[in-house]
C-alpha cells in the first residue's frame, strides 16, 4: 500500500519504497503541503511537520480564524487573491473579469495503476509494478470550476507524478491563465538550484547556485524545451555531491514552452512550480470542457545524485518509453549528414553502405536532402518526395539495396517545417505560422508549419506513411531546426492565439501519436538542431535523442556528463566524427571519439570510404567491442565519477554496471597532459565488495572493495614524442571472476 488516508483529518500519506509526500486538506478547503522527503512513519496526524505562526500584517481566512494566515502556509496548489502572495499554481478569469477561486475538497478517489493520459505524453504502468493514483477533487465556491489534482505513485523507483485536471461544468467561459502541473512547498531555502543550460552545440552543461530570497526560474518561450534551458533541474542540500546528500529531481514530460520556478519567501520557506509556462498561454475553457496538465515528475533520495538519476533512468526505461523499445538494444548506425552533406547520390551512398557493413554498422541513416530539390537548405521543406536527380530508381531502390545488405534504413524528416521555396508553400501559404501585417521573420531559411491545423497533421501522416511504407523504414530521425516566431494562428479565433503555443505542441504529438500507432517497428530519434527538444515528451515517443550536433569528443564529455542527470543514456545519440571537428576544429584520436560516443546510442558520421585501412580496422574493432557490451553501454547503471564542471575540469570520468554487477566498464578522459603528473587512482563505483574482479589484461585480480576504496593505480600517460597525449581517453573492462 502507497497511499493511506486518514479520513478523520483528510490526511493523505503517500509512500514509496525511501520517500514520504504528505499533505492534508485545510480549514479553507484547500489542500495543504506538510512534508516531502525520506520515508516517515504514517500517524494519524502530522502536528510538528505543519509549521505554521501567526504573524504580523498578514490577512488571515477570515474573523473566526485569524490564525489562519494563507501566506503563513504550505500549500499544495495555491490561487493568487486570497492571502498567498507567492506566485500561484492556477489562475482562471471569469467572464466578470475576476480572477478569485476559492476551492474547496469534495472527494477523492484511490485507483490502482496508472493509466495514460489522452492527448499527452504520460508515464504508465503496463507491468503491474505497485504502481497507485490518487485523484483529489476541489470545487470553486464561486464558478464552479473543478480541480483535480492526480498523484500517480511508483514506489519502486521512489518517483511521483503529479498533474492537474481542470473541467468547466457551469454555463459559463472560463479562461485559464496559469495551469501549473506541480507545486511543492518545501519548509527551507538552503539548497542549491542545479540546472543544465546551454545553447545550439553546447547544450545541458551544469550550474548550481545556492538558492536566494525571491523568484528564480528556468524557463523557455520558444515553442520548444529548449537547447537554452532543460526542464530538468535539481534542488541540492549545499554539501550533497554525486555520491551522497538529499536532493529532490524535477522534470515535465513536456516538450513546449515550460516554466521551473522556485520562489523563497520572507520566511525562507521555498515553492517549486513546474509546468506550461504561464507566459503566452492562455486557454478557453468552454462549458463542460476540461483542460489537462502535462505531468510533473518528482523524485527524492538521500543517497547523492547519482542515485537521483539512476532511480529516474529505471523509472523512464518502465514507466515512460515506448514499451516496443524501452528494453531493446538500439542499433549502431552509420549516419551521412557529416560525411557528404547535401552532395550525395545514390551510387556515393551505396558505398558508404557497403563499407559500413564490412565494419559491423546495422543500420544506414539518410539524412537531410533526398526530397524535393533539396542542395542546400534553402528549399523544400514539406515536400516530402524523393528528390528523382539523386535516386532515379526510387528510394525504394536505395532502401532494397541497404536492406540486402542486412542493414537497417532510416530516413530524416523535419515535419514541422515549410520552405518558402516549395510546393507546399505554393499550394498552402497560409500554413506557415505568421502573424496579420507582420513580415516573417526566417531562421535557417525556413519557417514553422502550423500545427495547431489538423489539415496539416493529415497532410504530414500521409506523406511520412507513404514513404516509410515505399521505403520500408526502420527508422526516422525527426529534426526540428527552428524555434517559432510571430506566434499567430489564423485558424483560430482572436481569443484562442494564446493556445496556439501548447496546440502546436499537441499538433506534433498528435503526428507522433499517429505515427507510432500505425508503424510500431519503426524506431524514431528525436532532434532539434542537435538537443534542442532533448526532453520527457519526446522521450515518450521517440526513445533515442541526437544529444547535440557538437561531436567533438572533448565537448561531448560536458554535454553527455550534464545530460546524464537528467536523461538515461539509451536516449544519448552519440555519434564518432571526422577530425579535424567539424564544430570545434578540433583533433582527438579515434580511440578517444569511439571511448566517449560508447556511451551512448553510438553511432559514426563520416565518410568511411575516406578512411585508411588501419583507422578502419580500429572502426571494425570498435563496432564489435561496443556490440559486445552494447547492453551494458545502454542500459547499465551510469555513474559520474569525475566532473567536468569542477574544478579545471581536466578529468572526466564515469562508469556503467550491470545489474547483476558482474561486468562493468569505466573510463577516464583527460583533456590535457601534464609532464611529470602527479600520481593518479581511479575509484570505481557500484561493485561488489565481496566480489574478485579482473580489469582489462591484467592479470591480477583484485576485490571491489579494494578497487571503490583503495583505488586502481593508473600508469601516468606518457608523451611519446609522437603523438599528442592530449585528449586521451582509457577504458576499463572490468569482469567478476
Ligand atoms: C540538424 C541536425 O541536428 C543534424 O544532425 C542534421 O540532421 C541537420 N539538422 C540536417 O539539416
């Protein structure tokens, strides 16, 4: 049992494996926070957790209860108007005008399970894993409104899921101004704030500031997460680390404008808001309509963040990703994008399919410029037909040819966009999100398909169906280059342009919905100009990212190491690319681009008909020795060992491990060396204490105890006088004997 209720007091207790989320109904109606963190015994009443003081010059509920004080309290979804004079959960308008509810509890109800939502991406439980749903119904005293709030309890993954339902049952508009999925009202403020923000090619670094008094946010207001800020962030006790210390996660399976606010008061007391943004949205809530939140994940330990990610790494793996693949070993794969760019033919093609599968590569990956007419990126978007001059046969042709090699196909698409030169714009010009008398503004030479039409979500359907049917596709990367501007929809009516934002997000659910349904083998990445939608609602449809269009090896270990708190890396693409870098100019040793693309989704882009024949070797080597621990590489345990945010930064490292913690595999980059070093041990994680383990070829073995806590003496890294030692990557292999 993860939920006890106390009827006497409407005290609701819900409990995971190592947590406690507890909150009651108040004297207001209302419900009131009162504790979340390490599991605590369930007692009839929780008096010493409720911390409440009358204090000075504050409204208080009313004459008979002047010791009620609104502002005084945790609560657990607060209105703005009545007292609480922080930033509020909601805020709906009534047709008079006013802006004041006063909810009030009617019921609530205990499902077991969890159930999908409708329109949005959600997390589910298919596998009967003790999963509850509470659902805590609230009534406005004045419109009538009904409130919902869902509690969805995952206790093996110490993990709960909040979202909030609003339903219209007057006869009445109501618009809905702010429809936060989560609030939580911790007692303090002493935390850090750690956020992973960033830009196009550096995306999900990490920052952590203490916390201070007043509003601090992350926020995105470009019809997207984001590559600028991630909806993941953290709230750290100042002297947690990787390794141990309470910190609570939070994360929105959503993929449009969100806000993650956290306000600390005059009382010091901290509330975290996450959600659609509140900025630029606004929805009309017709008669007997209702409106659903996207759902808020929260999760606590007290063991460090490593165990913070892990347990969400497991939790998203059962209870988020498309069950079709969420277990499934995803295929190495041989990318064209920056081998030839926009020049290429089938025949070019073919022999980088060849040469792929004489190196053990799975899968083929055709990238932008085959439809259309399509030379640069400049034209074309929405004409999704093969582009004749480079596949007179047909794509169909090219996609036999690939898959008699035993390889998989897949295809790049970007849906949602429109070039200005191509046949969809001449036919449809008013499909392109643009705002009365205001000149479009470009990006990329392109603009945003309005996806809010579902003239246009039919459209996209049947062009992608017909081509992943003629092509038989395995795959599709589903890019997005763009951020919308000049937000103006002239399907909808003057007071629906603030929807447009979270109905264009909805509109490319609906295309992911449909497209799933209808072609569940099919495997899709998602993308955004590398990692600029790299979040939980993707994630629910496409179980694999492109992390970032950065593949230097050496800003990778920034990117993949701050993705990793957030993100598992069976969504990381990672992908080995030419040297010099494309992004960074950079050189690094392909041991060092295949030792940090392994953890990940690894694939290769580059032209590997270019390549000598002992660097093709070394390519064939890596494809094997990645296939042998694919399912470690993917789906191990992942654990940050050494930070590339701290400090100078010069080491990185992390490790993944089984869960039978039989087989691990460790690896350490440097970025530069140092003459005469000093000396250096590495401390593995998440072994065996009791357990003999051998490393790589040396032939000693040693216990896991000795190797967490005594460390493996690493030889110091010497220059040969060849060969630069700079960016140096070593791997170990380690196997219980
Ligand atoms: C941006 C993506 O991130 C790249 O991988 C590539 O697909 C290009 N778009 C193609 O235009």
């Amino acid at each position: 049992m993860s939920i006890h209720v106390n009827e006497a007091n409407l005290t609701f207790h819900l409990q995971t494996d190592h947590t406690s989320y507890i909150f009651q109904i108040m004297k207001n109606g209302e419900a009131g926070q009162i504790y979340y963190g390490p599991r605590i015994h369930v007692q009839p009443t929780y008096q010493n957790l409720m911390s409440q003081e009358w204090r000075d010059a504050t409204p208080s509920l009313n004459e008979e209860n002047p010791n009620f004080q609104p502002a005084t309290i945790k609560a657990e979804y607060a209105s703005l108007g009545k007292g609480d004079f922080r930033q509020p959960a909601f805020q709906v308008t009534q047709a008079n005008g006013s802006r004041i509810t006063e909810l009030t509890y009617d019921h609530y109800q205990l499902l077991t399970g969890k159930q999908r939502l409708a329109n949005l991406p959600s997390t589910f439980d298919d596998t009967d894993d003790d999963t509850q749903t509470l659902v805590v119904s609230f009534n406005d005293r004045i419109t009538g409104l009904a409130l919902g709030l869902n509690y969805s309890i995952f206790p093996h993954q110490d993990v709960i899921v909040k979202s909030a339902k609003f339903t219209n049952p007057s006869s009445e508009k109501l618009v809905l101004n702010r429809v936060l999925s989560s609030q939580l009202d911790l007692p303090d403020a002493n935390y850090d704030l750690i956020q992973f923000s960033g830009t196009w090619a550096r995306e999900r670094h990490l920052y952590r500031h203490p916390l201070r008094s007043g509003m601090q946010s992350i926020s995105s207001l470009r019809m997207a997460s984001s590559h600028q800020q991630n909806p993941f962030m953290m709230l750290a006790r100042p002297q947690t680390t990787d390794e141990q210390g309470a910190v609570f996660g939070f994360n929105l399976v959503y993929s449009g404008n969100f806000l993650d606010a956290v306000e600390v008061d005059q009382y010091s007391t901290s509330r975290i808001l996450t959600g659609i943004n509140p900025d630029e949205f606004g929805w009309n809530l017709a008669p007997q309509a209702t409106f659903q939140t996207p759902e808020a994940i929260l999760s606590y330990t007290s063991a460090g963040m490593n165990q913070l990610s892990q347990q969400m790494a497991s939790f998203y793996q059962q209870h988020l990703v498309n069950p079709r693949f969420a277990h499934e070993e995803r295929p190495v794969l041989i990318n064209n994008w920056e081998a030839t760019y926009f020049d290429f033919n089938e025949a070019k093609l073919m022999t980088i399919v060849n040469q792929a599968k004489r190196l053990g590569i799975e899968m083929f990956v055709l990238d932008d410029g085959w439809f259309g007419h399509r030379d640069d990126d400049t034209t074309s978007l929405g004409d999704w037909f093969v582009d004749q001059r480079k596949f007179p046969d047909g794509i169909e042709h090219f996609s036999q040819a690939v898959h008699q090699q035993g390889m998989k196909f897949g295809l790049w698409f970007e849906p949602e966009m429109i070039s200005v030169d191509s046949d969809l714009y001449q036919q449809h010009p008013d499909w392109l999100i643009h705002a009365p008398k205001s000149t479009p503004t470009p990006g990329r030479h392109q603009f945003v398909l309005d996806m809010a039409r579902p003239e246009v979500v039919d459209y996209l359907f049947k062009l992608m169906s017909q081509m992943i049917e003629s092509a038989n596709l395995d795959y599709i990367k589903w890019d997005m280059n763009r951020y919308a501007t000049e937000m103006f929809s002239s399907r909808l009516t003057s007071d629906q342009q603030l929807e447009l934002p979270h109905r264009y997000i909805l509109g490319v659910y609906q295309l992911y919905v449909r497209l799933t349904q209808a072609y569940p083998n099919v495997l899709f990445e998602s993308c955004a100009s590398g990692g600029g939608r790299f979040d939980l609602g993707m994630m629910y449809y496409a179980p694999q990212a492109w992390t970032s269009d950065d593949t230097d090896a050496a800003e990778r270990l920034l990117i993949q190491f701050g993705t990793s708190y957030g993100y598992p890396q069976a969504m990381m693409g990672a992908h080995v690319s030419a040297v010099p870098n494309d992004q960074m100019g950079r050189i690094t040793s392909l041991k060092t681009r295949g030792a940090v693309a392994f953890f990940g989704d690894l694939g290769y882009e580059l032209d590997i008909t270019k390549m000598a024949p002992t660097e093709l070797d070394q390519v064939k080597k890596q494809v094997a020795f990645y296939k042998r621990y694919r399912q470690l590489f993917q789906f191990g345990k992942f654990y940050r060992i050494d930070s590339p945010f701290v400090g100078d930064g010069n080491v990185t490292s992390w490790q993944v491990v089984s869960d039978d913690q039989k087989q691990a595999i460790a690896a350490r980059y440097q970025l530069l060396n140092h003459p005469n070093a000093p000396y250096t041990r590495f401390y593995f994680k998440g072994l065996r204490p009791n357990q003999r383990y051998q490393i790589n070829d040396d032939p000693s073995t040693y216990y896991g105890d000795e190797l967490m806590n005594a460390g493996y003496f690493v030889p110091t890294i010497l220059a040969d006088g060849q060969a630069s030692k700079d960016f140096y990557a070593q791997l170990f292999v380690v196997t219980a004997i």
